[in-house]
C-alpha cells in the first residue's frame, strides 16, 4: 500500500478535527459538510480505509510511525 505523506496526512486530520469541532448539530447542510465530506473521503482513500472513524485511528498511527522514524534517523545521525 502506498503511504501518504506525513505532512498531507496530518494537513487532512486537523483540517477534518477542526471542522467536525465547529460544526453545530442543528445547523444545516451546506458548504461545511461537503467539506467534511471530502475531507472524509481523502481521509479514507489515503488510508485505505472505508470508514472515517476507522481513516482517523489508522492516520494517527501512521502518523506516530512518521514520528518513531523521524526521531530514529535524528538519533542515528548524532552518532
């Protein structure tokens, strides 16, 4: 599987955390949820997911991963 770039990857879920936290139950369908769809669409086809729930969780930990390997390369270059 093709892995999404860390900084796209991360772009995606703070976009997606951010709309999700403003959006407000009773307001309407408009411009907001199609964005969030779309967010949760690329979220998915990123992940290889099909549930955005399950896109999120997946991210994270691929997210981590980047993390893990970007300190383990720090740490083998200052030796």
């Amino acid at each position: 599987m093709l892995t999404p770039h860390p900084t796209l990857l991360r772009r995606l879920v703070d976009e997606y955390e951010a709309l999700m936290a403003r959006q407000d139950p009773g307001e309407g369908h408009g411009r907001r949820d199609v964005r969030a769809q779309d967010l949760a669409y690329t979220l998915c086809v990123s992940t290889g997911t099909r549930e955005v729930g399950q896109a999120l969780e997946t991210a994270r930990h691929l997210l981590a991963a980047s993390m893990d390997e970007a300190a383990a390369r720090g740490t083998a270059a200052a030796v």
